[in-house]
C-alpha cells in the first residue's frame, strides 16, 4: 500500500515553504481518560504508555457543552463557543422556535425524528449550505504563514468553502450522505417487516415480494430538482440462490456483487437518474446479506457521496484533493461519523454485525493513514479516527452494570467491544511513530470522555410542571389523548404564556420580549427569571438513584462564553451528572405525552454519553512533548500548535501554548 499511496501524492503548493518542522496531532473522539488509564495499566496499551512516558498523559479541558461539534469548534477556533457561535447539535431559530442545525445552515429538521439522527441539510444538487461556525480555522493561520497542513476528517469542518484555503482538508462530522442525511439514511429490505417496523425512523424499510427467486426493487438517491417530493431511484434486482445461502445484487447502470448470509459487499457504485435538469448522480453503498430464507432481509448502507467523484464539495482546496486519495486507497466513506448506529439503535443491525461494520470503517481509515504518512514530509499533519466515540455511545450498557439496555447474553458477548477499539487505537499509535519516527513531536487528543447514560430528563415538562411553559388549547387536547409526543415548535405551545423553553440536548431559552418571535418576558426580568430556574434545576432530585441529583451544574450565558457570537447562545446551559441527560423530545422541544416521567430509564442503545457537565466527560492529551500548563484545554492545543510553528498568536485565540511555562 505504501507503495502504491506515493503514485498518487497531491502535488505540493507553490505557496508552501519548508519549515524544517513537524508535528503529529491524532484525534481520537471520545477518548476517555479513565478508560485509557485502565488499560495502559493492564499493559494493553504499549504505544499510548511510552509517549506518556515521554512526555505527559494529562486530562483535557473540553468544551461547554461537551458535544463535539462545540469542542471540535473549539479546537479548529481556538475560541469558546462565545465566538465560533456553536453551542449544541441543535440551536433554536430565533424568528420562529424552530430546531435549526448548530453548524450550518439548512431546512428545520424533522419534528419525528432526533435532531442529530435525521437532521437534513439540502441536496448536493441544491443551494450548497453555508458554515455558521465563526473564525479561522488554524490551518488557514499556517497557510498565512506558508505552513502545510494535512487534515483528514475534520469533524464540524463541513460545508466548506471551495478556494478558501490551498491546505488539504477533508471532512467528517456534518458532512451528508448522497441524500442529504447528516447521520444517513440506510436502507432495509425484507419479506417480512419486523415488529418493530414502526419504530424504523431514520432509515427506509421496504416489504419486498420474492418473486420465482427474484426480489424486483429500488434504491433512493437525492431529489429530482424538478420535483423535489420525489426522491430519484435506481432500480435493484437481487437474486436469491436458497441453496447456497447467497444473493447476487444487480444495480441498472452501476455494480453488481455476490455476497453469501452473513457478508459484508465492498463499495458499490450506484447511479441516479435526476432528470434534464439534474443529470446522473453518482455515489457509493455497501451491502449486508443477512438472510435469504426463509425470510429475506438485506442491508444497504446510507448512500455516500463518491470521493472519487464528489457530486458537492467535502474537500479542499478542491474535488480532486478527496478523489486522488480515493484512486489510491480505493472508495472509502464520506458521510461523517460513518459508524452505522442508527441501524443498531432501530434494531436493524445486531450488535455484532455493528461492529463488524466499525470494523470496516476503521480499516478504511487506516488506509488512509497510510496513504497520510506517505504523503507527510514538512508541517503539520492532523488525522481524525469517529470509532472510539461510536462503539462507546452503543457499547456501554455492555459495561454498565444495571443499566436500563443491559442484556447479559450480550454483555457477556461483548464485553469487551469497547477495549477492541482502544487497542486499535495503539496500533495506529504505533504505526506512526514507526514511520515519523520517534523523536518526531505528537500530540494525541479527544475531543471529550465518556459516561454511563442511564438516565434521561424531559426539560420541557419540567419547565411545564413548574409554570414556565403553557399549551394552548390544541396542544392540551393532544397533551391529554395517548399518543407520541407533542411537536410543541410547531403547534401546541401557548407562546402568550410561555417564559422558557428547551431546545438542543443542554440549553434553556428565555422567551425574551424583542429577541424571539412572541416574547413575553422583559429583559430587565430575565436575570431574576434565570436565577430562579436554576436553583429549581439544582433541586432536582432522582428518587430511583437514592435522591442523587441529576443536574451538577446550570451556567448562565455571560459566565462561560465570551465573543461577538455569544448572543446567540442558549440562556441557560445545564451541566447533567454522570448517568443524565436531555431527552430525544427536549433536544426536539418537544413537551412529551401525558403519564411521561420527568426522569426516565434511557432504555436506548445510545446507551453512554459526554452531553454532561465538562468536569464529568475530560477529554485526554497523550505527547512525548514537555506538557508545562496546568489543567490544559482544547483552545490551549489550538495555540500549542500554531506556537510549535513560530507563529504570533491570533488575539481572538483565547488559548495558551501547553509547552510555554
């Protein structure tokens, strides 16, 4: 492979000098440091201990909230969240209440479905969405200064803007699949629908007929842009052979595979018709052959956007810097955070064909390192592993004792599928110091730790219980019928009569006279206002966990964020303890249905979580450079990096260099 990734190196700007320096920086999402110091302690670790044995392991500053789209923002910034203006998954859109994504813009998310699972942004083949992230992106301050720098998998990167920068940047978290899903739309065909179909949100089941042997169907692409209720289709026939126990997958116009029960397909290329006006689009999908008889049922992944041809653009400087990368290491996934947990959360996938399926993605990704390394002469080079964070978000009721999702069969099964993908980790550790070299400065980092999700709170019913939020005659009449939960921005809330609301996984809003649509509550009284909800959130108290108290923290606006973006923050920002969180409806604003608990059992696979106060979810820095900062924090890396260059500082980077005493 090694070999092969030189035939394919991007040619080097003009504009890049070399500065005789290096400097590695590996990110790993939701690297925990409790984790990591309990299996560096069991010796399974080689490669993490000997470069904190160089130089430092310390716990790492993230940012508040701890979601990553605000510490990757940190990060890519050097500035909090008062001035890169990302404060959640999801803000509010202050002309109507609306859940908007926090990192681009797009059209309001579906009101049935999670914010981060189904949030949609447009087509590739519409208005390309625009970045709210605010500020420069450090690889932009070297290029200034004629630094190379090497990103790959940049989460909270996407949308990008081409000809912003002449550095290499490729995406990860935010950017879509083909159909314009932020987390994927898979697909899901089978004889017969599961009991739980109804559940099936995030991706497209289908009943299929077996027709002699042959299940005649389609796949789904992005909308037609001259009918945009229709998704274009390609149409897909699969061949059953019962006595084999395999399928042979034909797609008009693109690829055909045959894959055997129990099979994973490589990357196939499927192709959309979109009419006059559109033309073909193309992308990439894998397939998953779980059962031919008696009943059939096949997997396809959400459909990728195809680096090698990239029908919006998810790299810089341009198209080709993904595509020379795809021609040497072959198709690999572009949709961010590739981990297919939607499909395990749906039921769709098991558990241990979800891992199996991480198992791809992180060897792709190590592909690409290799090819990285190849490449990797001068400057700095970032490289971005999603694994670690994924399989803990849907693993860790398999280590949690007592926790609501807990299955012991399972838990004995895969007890220990959260260590496998540490361990993967230090191999890739050590793959780059072996071809850097050891003396070569690395830096390896998290964006946040992990902790037990046990728990969830419904912060729009207590902010209903308590008198701050009132439904209006419509919304009491659904309120008291059974049924699913109220979608309360849209219809149901009693604005004349409502002080506050929730939005997004950690924020309370004010419903501020003059700031929101229908304000009723004066500025001069929303200090009082926010004072008093958060003694009442302090109290809280969890009568199922032995009166422990869910919230650890609640910040007000001014007290954690400073910049010209800080204005758009939420009011409040609840820091939850270990084992809480928002609900799905809360991040929603959504006010859930009657005979709903203020506190529930989180019986989901999304069964840990880092959505919590930061001292709870540290994330973790690993160098063999001379750590002299107390209680370093992710803007501080940001500096350490652009000083390692010799670089002035940027004012707006609110960071210090960790080495500098």
């Amino acid at each position: 492979m090694t070999a092969l990734a030189g035939l394919f190196v991007l040619a080097s700007c003009d504009e890049f000098r070399n500065v005789g320096k290096k400097l590695v920086i590996v990110g790993i999402d939701g690297m925990d440091p409790n984790l990591l110091q309990t299996f560096m302690g069991e010796g399974l670790m080689p490669h993490f201990l000997a470069l904190a044995e160089e130089g430092a392991f310390e716990r790492l500053g993230t940012s508040n909230p701890p979601q990553s789209p605000v510490a990757w923002s940190n990060f890519i910034t050097g500035m909090n969240p008062g001035g890169h203006g990302v404060f959640d998954f999801l803000h509010r859109n202050v002309d109507n209440y609306h859940p908007m994504s926090s990192t681009q813009t797009a059209p309001e998310v579906s009101l049935w479905n999670l914010p981060f699972s189904d949030a949609v942004v447009p087509s590739p083949f519409s208005d390309q969405p625009e970045a709210i992230r605010q500020g420069t992106p450090f690889w932009e301050w070297l290029e200034d200064d004629g630094i190379r720098a090497d990103v790959y998998r940049m989460p909270a990167a996407y949308p990008v803007e081409p000809g912003s920068t002449s550095q290499l940047v490729l995406t990860d978290m935010g950017t879509p699949d083909l159909q314009g899903g932020i987390d994927g739309i898979y697909f899901y065909y089978t004889s017969r629908l599961p009991e739980h179909a109804d559940k099936i949100k995030v991706g497209k089941h289908e009943l299929v007929n077996v027709d002699d042997g042959v299940v005649y169907t389609r796949i789904f692409g992005p909308p037609v842009p001259t009918e945009e209720a229709n998704l274009s289709q390609c149409p897909m026939n699969v061949y059953l052979d019962p006595r084999e126990k395999s399928a042979l997958i034909e797609l008009e116009g693109g690829d055909s595979v045959t894959l055997r029960e129990g099979e994973w397909s490589d990357w196939c290329r499927v192709y959309f018709d979109l009419g006059l006006i559109g033309g073909t689009a193309g992308g990439i999908v894998h397939f998953y052959l779980q059962e031919v008889e008696p009943v059939f049922k096949l997997y396809a992944s959400p459909v990728n956007i195809d680096p090698s041809a990239p029908t919006s653009p998810i790299s810089l400087p341009d198209d080709d810097a993904i595509a020379d990368i795809a021609d040497a290491i072959g198709p690999f996934y572009t949709q961010g955070l590739a981990e297919e947990t939607k499909a395990l959360q749906e039921m769709v996938l098991s558990d241990s064909e979800f891992i199996d399926q991480c198992n791809v993605v992180t060897e792709e990704r190590m592909r690409m390192l290799d090819y990285a390394l190849d490449r990797f002469e001068d400057g700095l080079l970032f490289f971005y592993f999603s694994t670690v964070d994924l399989r803990c978000h849907m693993m860790w009721r398999h280590i949690e004792s007592g926790h609501p999702a807990r299955d012991e069969d399972l838990a004995r099964q895969h007890q220990f599928a959260i260590r496998d993908a540490y361990l993967k980790m230090d191999e890739a550790l050590g793959e780059i110091r072996e071809r850097v070299g050891h003396d070569t400065p690395i830096m390896v980092m998290s964006d946040h730790g992990f902790a037990p999700f046990t728990r969830k709170l419904n912060i729009n019913k207590f902010l209903r219980d308590e008198g701050y939020l009132t439904l209006d005659q419509t919304g009491q009449e659904m309120f008291d019928a059974a049924g699913d939960a109220l979608p309360g921005t849209i219809i149901g809330i009693d604005w004349s009569k409502t002080k506050a609301y929730a939005v997004g996984f950690n924020g309370i809003y004010i419903n501020q006279k003059g700031r929101e649509p229908d304000g009723i509550v004066d500025e001069s009284a929303t200090q009082a206002l926010l004072e008093e909800l958060r003694t009442k959130l302090l109290a809280l108290k969890d009568d199922k966990r032995s009166g422990a108290a869910p919230v650890r923290r609640v910040f007000l606006r001014d007290e954690i964020y400073q910049g010209d973006a800080a204005a758009g923050s939420p009011d409040l920002v609840i820091g939850f303890d270990a084992h809480y969180g928002a609900s799905d409806d809360t991040a929603l604003g959504l006010v859930p249905c009657e005979g709903t608990p203020l506190i529930e059992d989180n019986e989901n696979y999304w069964s840990g979580n880092h959505l919590m106060d930061p001292e709870v979810v540290p994330g973790i820095l690993v160098t063999n450079l001379p750590v002299k900062k107390k209680d370093p924090t992710l803007c501080d890396l940001t500096a350490t990096l652009l000083h390692h260059f010799d670089l002035k500082i940027p004012e707006e980077v609110v960071g210090s260099p960790v080495t500098a005493p």
